[in-house]
C-alpha cells in the first residue's frame, strides 16, 4: 500500500501537467491533482508507520527467539565446550552479531521487499510510457549490480573477520577486568594497555579497509544512476521536442527513473546488512551445533524419583578426551547409603575428576557408575542432580544477595530452613556483622567475602538443597581448622542417614569417616578407616605423619612465640 501510493505520485503528476499543457484544465483540476498527489503522500507515511511497526517489531521477537534459544543452549553444554572458548568471544557472539542478524531481518527484509516491488512496479509503468526510453534508460543499470557481485564475496570475508575480531577484543577486556587484582598486583597495568591499543589498532584498520571498500561502492553508484537520468533528459526531451511524448509523460518516466534509482541503492544497502547478518548468523549456529552434554542427550528414563544414597563405582577408568591419558584407573567402590567416605591423596590424583562423574557433569563409561543399584544414565537427569549437594574446589557466587546465593541451592527454602544451612556453616556470625544481613549484596558492587567466607556460603547453598548424597571437594581448605572442626561436629547430626563423600589434603578432615581411600595416579592405592590406614603404614600413614608434624612444630612456634 506504502508503495502503491509512492507510485500514484508520478502519475497524477503526469495526468495534471498533461491536463494543464492541454488547456483543458479547470479550477475543480487545480484543485483536484494537488489534493490528491496529498491524500496518496498522507497516506503513504500512514502505512509506512505500520509496516515499519510491524517489520521491526517481528525482527526484534525473532531476535529474542533465538538470543533465548542460543542461551538455553549454552546452559547445556559440556564443560569441554566451556574450557576451549573463551567467555567474552560468547559475549560478543550474543550481543554484537545479534544485532547484526536483527537488523539483516529488519531493515534488510523491508528495504529488499521495498526494493523489489518499487523496482519491479517502476520499471512496469516506464514500460507503460514508453518501452524504448525504458530500455535505453536502464542500459548504465547492470553495473551496479556488477559492482555489486565483484564486491560482495570479498567484503562478506571482511565482515566476517572483523566480527572474529571484535570478539578477540572483548575477550581481552573481559580476561583483564576479571583478573584485575593479578594485572595490578603484578604491575601489568601498561603492559595490558599496550596490547589492547595493538588490538584496538588492529579492528580500526581492518573497518578502515572495509570503509574503503564501500566508499567506492556508492559514488560508483550514484554515477551510474546520473548517467541513466542523462539519458532520459537526452532522449526523452528530444521525444518532447518531436512531439512524441507528452511533458507529463517524461515528468513522471522522471519520478520512476528516481524511484528506480533508490532501490538499486538499497540493493547495496541491503547486501551490506546480509553480508553482516549472515557473517553472524554462521558465527550464532556454531554455537547451536555444538552437541549439548550427553547427560542432556540421554537424561534418563527410568521411574525413581528418590534416591536413597547408595554409590558404586564398578571398574571405573575414565579420561577426559580419547587422546587424553587416563585420569582414573579401574576405580571399584562401594560407598553404602547413609555412610561417609573420604578421599586424599596427592594433587591431580583424580579426587574432583571422580566426584564429578557423579552429577554427570563429565561422563563416565557406560556400567561403571551405579546410584541405588542404577546405572547413573538409566536415572532421570533432574532427580539424580536433585539428590546430590556439591560443594566444589572452585566457589563461584553471583553478584546478588547473601541470600539468594544461598537459596539457589534450593528456591522453595523457607526461612527456618535458611537459618539452619547457615547455622550448620558457622556462617551466622558473619552475616550478623554485614549491615544489610542477608540481604547483604556479594561481589562485583557489594561485599567481598574471604575465602572461608565463600567456602561456608557454597556450604549452606549445597546444605539447604537436603539432598541425600553431599560431595565436599576440599570445601574446608580457606576454614581454619577450629571452625572445620565445629562445622564437621554439627554437620553429623545433619548427616545422619545421608551419604557424604569428603575430599581433603587435610587429615583431620576425613579421620571419623566410615571409610577412606587414598588415591594416587587415578588408582585407588589405600583403603579403609583411619585406624586401618594407620596401621598399613603406607601413603595416608605418611601423610597423617607429615602434618602431625608440622601441627606440633606450629604448636611449639606458637607456644615459644607467646613465651617471648
Ligand atoms: N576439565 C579437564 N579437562 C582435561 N583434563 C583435566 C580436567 N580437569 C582435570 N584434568 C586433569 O585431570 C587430572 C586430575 O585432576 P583432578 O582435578 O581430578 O585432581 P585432584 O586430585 O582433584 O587434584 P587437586 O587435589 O589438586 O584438586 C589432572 O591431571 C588434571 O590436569
């Protein structure tokens, strides 16, 4: 309709010029053609609002469509995925080539559609004055779309390449801000400045090229459309002359000549946003094809819905990739609903490598993991990650309050329930001191947390969730031993019936568990409780030995320090 009425312009342009030339018009005439050439602009800009509406409001749902489809993704993908790309490479693709798809679906689609129809009805009604002028109008036509072909491949590779490299750029921005305590600390300040002036050099120069190679693009265009409109002016006025054509005919062959000249143009326009748009849309699917964790392929279909606690590990080996060496070594444990086992042993001996196939967040051989007697892949995905409380090595808190840390664990927690998991983290204390409580903002614009601060907040968050099976992955590290001590006693009560694996460097950790087990190159090389591991003599012997040691000469240190 916008450009049904965009056309009507140049004719009654024509029918008022010949009516006027031809005397035969009136008063009512004069009155009529300006009153109508009017109502078709009034209506033209009418439409023109609603389509616009209508064509950016559909590209911004499709945009919201996929940055959620793309999202939800995200969150089921394997840990590999996550340990060989980078974060702000993720950021840029979601941000940066999502407005690049909308506005290839937005303004793209309705300058391609404006385009086609107003070209197609232009060229229709030139035909319609006079089929020769046409023809001999569009003959400078063609090099445009030449240009065009010559131009595109080269310029859609520079796109592309400059999109990879703004995503280098927020890659380093976002390394240097998360690691800024190292950069400063190690005075890296300028270093870091310098490399990001070479990269940022580097993304000037490379839209600079591209800058160049539009910017013949268009007064290459412009000239071709001129030489055309020379051409009517030529011919056209000559046909005037002779009496072939009438002035209003060439006026309005005039206004469809100009009409025709904008949709060339946004031919160009158009394939710069595809060429963009596209270049994103290639970069956004890399991320939709990679496969999603096999845990999320296969999430199990049997029917339990509670698990009891019951962990066994039958002949277990396990490496992260199939090039990769083996990172656990014929691992067969029973872990018996209810009871507690500890695990040490020296570092990168498998501890966390082993309690991470129990969620299933990296996947162990089929037959080697049982829960309850189940095959873990057999157990339906939400229950099994429901029934197990993890506390892992590396904490990672949110930006948001004390207390919605804590409730992720557990969103239907009610507030007794709250009070409890933080009782049972020694964690009370120090909320008490925060002027704001629970409500009590963490990280990047509220309070920093000490480690063990951070360590008791994961605790409570993994406590709260009241799950039958917890995993402690060296959770005490950052706690001095006295508060270790009271959390391990109060948590026994709360673990009664529940089943607890606990990895530590500490001993004293994992000395009152049921059993323990020393791990060494991925192979279980000790086992049993404390008093039996003792009584072997071997690795845990040594281990128990060297920080009884070091206890007692801190001991003496101590004591001689207060005697001084
Ligand atoms: N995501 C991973 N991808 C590849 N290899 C890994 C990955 N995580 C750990 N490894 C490797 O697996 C081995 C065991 O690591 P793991 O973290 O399980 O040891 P650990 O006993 O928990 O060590 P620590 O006591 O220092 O925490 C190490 O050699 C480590 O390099």
């Amino acid at each position: 309709m916008t450009d049904l009425c965009g056309l009507a312009i140049p004719w009654l342009t024509k029918d008022a010029l010949d009516t006027l030339l031809a005397g035969s018009g009136t008063a009512i005439t004069l009155w009529k053609y300006p009153a109508l050439i009017a109502l078709a602009a009034g209506v033209q800009v009418i439409f023109r609002y609603f389509w616009r509406t209508y064509v950016f409001g559909f590209s911004r749902h499709i945009e919201w469509d996929v940055r959620n489809a793309i999202f939800a993704h995200l969150q089921r993908l394997p840990l590999s995925y996550f340990s060989h790309t980078k974060t702000g490479d993720l950021m840029s693709r979601l941000t940066n080539d999502m407005v690049s798809l909308r506005e290839m679906l937005g303004m793209g689609a309705m300058a391609s559609l404006d385009a086609v129809l107003m070209m197609s009805a232009s060229l229709l009604l030139m035909v319609v004055i006079d089929p020769w002028l046409t023809l001999w109008s569009l003959l400078p036509l063609p090099g445009i779309t030449a240009l065009m072909l010559v131009a595109g491949n080269r310029i859609f590779n520079r796109y592309r390449d400059i999109q990879r490299h703004l995503s280098t750029l927020s890659t380093f921005v976002q390394e240097n801000l998360a690691g800024i305590r190292v950069v400063q600390a190690y005075a890296q300040e300028e270093n870091q400045q310098e490399y990001f002036g070479g990269l940022s050099r580097e993304y000037r120069v490379k839209n600079l090229d591209l800058v160049k190679r539009w910017g013949y693009f268009w007064p290459v265009t412009s000239f071709l459309s001129g030489l055309a409109a020379t051409v009517v002016l030529w011919l056209g006025g000559r046909k005037v002359a002779m009496q072939t054509m009438s002035l209003g005919e060439l006026a309005a062959f005039y206004g469809y000549l100009a009409m025709l000249t904008w949709p060339m143009m946004a031919v160009g326009y158009v394939i710069t946003l595809y060429q963009r748009g596209s270049a994103a849309l290639a970069r956004l699917f890399e991320i939709l094809d990679a496969p999603v964790a096999a845990g999320y392929q296969t999430p199990g279909t049997g029917q339990v819905s509670k698990l009891h606690g019951k962990i066994e590990f039958r002949n277990l080996s396990f490496r992260y990739a199939p090039d990769a060496p083996l990172v656990l070594q014929g691992i067969t444990l029973t872990i018996p609903a209810g009871t507690w086992c500890g695990i040490v042993g020296e570092t990168g001996a498998g501890k966390s490598t082993l309690v991470s196939l129990l969620p299933r967040l990296h996947e162990a051989p089929p037959g080697t993991i049982f829960i309850d007697d189940v095959e873990l892949r057999e157990l339906p995905l939400q229950t099994l990650k429901h029934a197990i409380g993890l506390v892992s090595q590396d904490i990672f808190l949110f930006s948001d309050t004390i207390r919605e840390n804590i409730l992720f664990g557990n969103g239907g927690a009610t507030s007794e329930e709250l009070d409890m998991a933080v009782d049972l983290a020694q964690l009370t204390p120090s909320i008490q001191g925060f002027t704001h409580q629970f409500d009590t903002i963490l990280g990047e614009r509220g309070v920093r947390l000490s480690g063990g601060q951070k360590q008791r907040t994961a605790l409570a968050r993994a406590l709260i969730k009241n799950s039958p099976i917890l995993i402690l992955d060296d959770a005490f590290s950052s706690v001095d031993t006295e508060t270790e001590e009271r959390i391990l006693e109060q948590l026994k009560g709360f673990m009664r019936g529940r089943t607890a694996i606990v990895i530590s460097h500490r001993i004293s950790t994992v000395m009152a568990a049921d059993q323990i087990i020393y791990l060494k190159d991925g192979r279980i090389v000790e086992r049993g409780s404390h008093e039996t591991l003792l009584a072997l003599r071997g690795h845990y012997y040594r281990m128990y030995r060297r920080q009884l040691l070091t206890r007692e000469l801190d001991a003496l240190s101590d004591n001689g320090g207060a005697r001084r």
